[in-house]
C-alpha cells in the first residue's frame, strides 16, 4: 500500500478501536449465536475460537516459546491466550499507534505481563530468524497487502515445526460480494429478515473501491488469495476448514447488533439464515468466505 494508505489505515484503526461500541454493533461474530454457528462448523463442538486455539498451542508450542499475533489491536484476544498460556510469551504486532499505547495500559493494570505489543506495518514485516514457534493471524491476515512477503517472513520468523494459526476472511476482495451472494443476499432479506432488523440495509450493495480506500484501504485488499498465496510459499498448509458467512456476513453487516441473544424470535431468524446458508454452500451456490487455517514450516 501507499503511504497515504497506510496512514489512512492506521487512523481508522486507532478511531475503530477507540469506540468498541461501533465494532460490538457491527461484528457478525460478537454475537453468540453467530460465534456458536461458526465453532460447529469448524470443530463440531461449542469449544470457542479462541479455546481451541488454546489446545492447538500447548500441542505445538513449549513453555518460555514466543507466539506472534499480527493485528493484536487492543489484546482483547491476547490476553485471553496469554492468560490461559502464562509460560508462554506473546508479542502482538499493530499498525495503530494510539490502540497500542491503550493495550499496553490496560495490560499493566491487569498484571499480564507475557503480553509485549509492538508497532508495525505488516507489509513490510521483517522477523528474526527461527524466532517464534507460531505466528497468530486472528482476524488480520485479511488486512495484509503484500500477502507473498508476508508469508516469506511467518517461513523466515518461525522455527522449523513452527506453525501459522489462522482464523481469516478469506472472500471476495474488498467484499465485491459475487452475483450468487448479492441475489440470495436480497432473497434472504426479503423474505426471512424482518424489516425491523433492516436498520442499515435492505439490499445487498457491493461496496465501491473509492468507498473502501476512503474508509480502511487495507480491508479485504487480498483476502481470496491468502490460502492460495499461504500455498505459494513453501508451508506446509495442512488444514483449511470453512466456516461459512458468505450469506450471514453480507445480510447481517451492520445489523447484528438489532438481534438480541435473549429474544428466542430473534434467535430463530438466525437460524433460518444458518440452515439458508448451509444448504446455499451444500450445493455449491456459495463458497465459505471465512476459514480456519493450519500451516507449518517444514524446512
């Protein structure tokens, strides 16, 4: 990216994380249905996201080993791991100057103190040598630009056996929602979304370029080719499990924060939409837009 973008990233991370009430609206995934939806597709259990990467890194990781997170933003999930994995080290990577020196605040206050942040651009990251045992990209991945020298250094940083774990959009680009998304998208709307859950919108409108770059110019910039590129690299990529979304994501962006946990009518809504989505992937109408990805250095 530009230098204009990058700054223009950065600020709208450090706005973006200095108002969690915007993303707690607008995250698909912070509601709990969503995040249930999502752990039985991928695990075939209600064990949480960040519970089984918790089992994945004391299965490859030792105590005193150091775990990269790329795009730590607040710690929010850091602190989570670092808590469960207190003899290990984390070292979480942003770009925001500002959600930094918050996370690294708030850090203190809570007594964690395997939890170091630092700054910087992933597109141009530049790892130790056979540093660190995993890389972490828990929904960051999707932010990175030049996705080939990324995974050249996750090959460059990790330790031989160390392994990349990722939870990533992996969809359309920019969310340039494909023809199959935008018309089962407005089907969908019409027919099993109630109008009052309609707040933001009540058609499925791909998103224009000059929309995105005004706003985050790193969202989604190359998100279809992180597996692919992942591949390219030489690690070994021995796991990608679809998590679904290509229809909830589009539908409920935005509109999320309109359907209460509690209200079983609003609940039911959203299981509609699931059992629409399954069947719309089942039979090859839509892809999985989100994705659980293993991968480890051989060499």
């Amino acid at each position: 990216m530009s230098q204009e973008h990058v700054d223009r990233a950065r600020e709208h991370w450090n706005a973006t994380h200095a108002a969690p009430e915007v993303e707690a609206h607008d995250n698909i995934f912070n509601h709990p249905l969503l995040h249930t939806y999502v752990s039985l597709r991928a695990f075939g259990t209600l064990i949480g996201q960040l519970e089984a990467v918790v089992v994945q890194l004391k299965e490859r990781t030792r105590p005193g080993d150091e775990i990269l997170s790329v795009g730590c933003g607040l710690c929010s999930k850091e602190r989570v791991l670092a808590q469960a994995l207190p003899d290990r080290r984390f070292v979480g990577l942003d770009i925001a100057d500002r959600t930094i020196a918050t996370a690294r605040t708030e850090l203190a206050a809570l007594g964690i103190a395997n939890v170091t942040i630092e700054q910087g651009d992933f597109n141009k990251l530049q790892l130790d040598r056979d540093r660190f045992a995993c890389v972490l990209g828990l929904g960051a991945i999707h932010h990175i630009e030049a996705l080939e020298d990324f995974w050249q250094q996750c090959r460059r940083g990790l330790r031989r056996g160390g392994c990349v774990l990722a939870q990533e959009y992996v969809g359309p680009d920019r969310f340039h929602w494909t023809d199959a998304q935008v018309r089962e998208g407005n089907r969908v709307l019409r027919d099993i979304v109630p109008p009052s859950h309609q707040v933001h919108h009540r058609t499925i409108e791909r998103l224009t370029l000059e929309h995105m770059l005004s706003v985050d110019p790193s969202e989604a910039v190359r998100s279809s080719a992180i597996v692919a590129t992942c591949r390219a690299s030489g690690l070994d990529v021995t796991a990608v499990v679809g998590t679904g979304c290509s229809l909830l994501q589009p539908v409920l962006m935005h509109q999320i924060g309109t359907f209460e946990p509690r209200n079983w009518q609003h609940n039911l809504v959203l299981a509609r939409l699931f059992a629409e989505e399954d069947r719309l992937i089942e039979q090859g109408v839509l892809d999985h837009d989100f994705a659980a990805l293993v991968a480890v250095r051989r060499d």
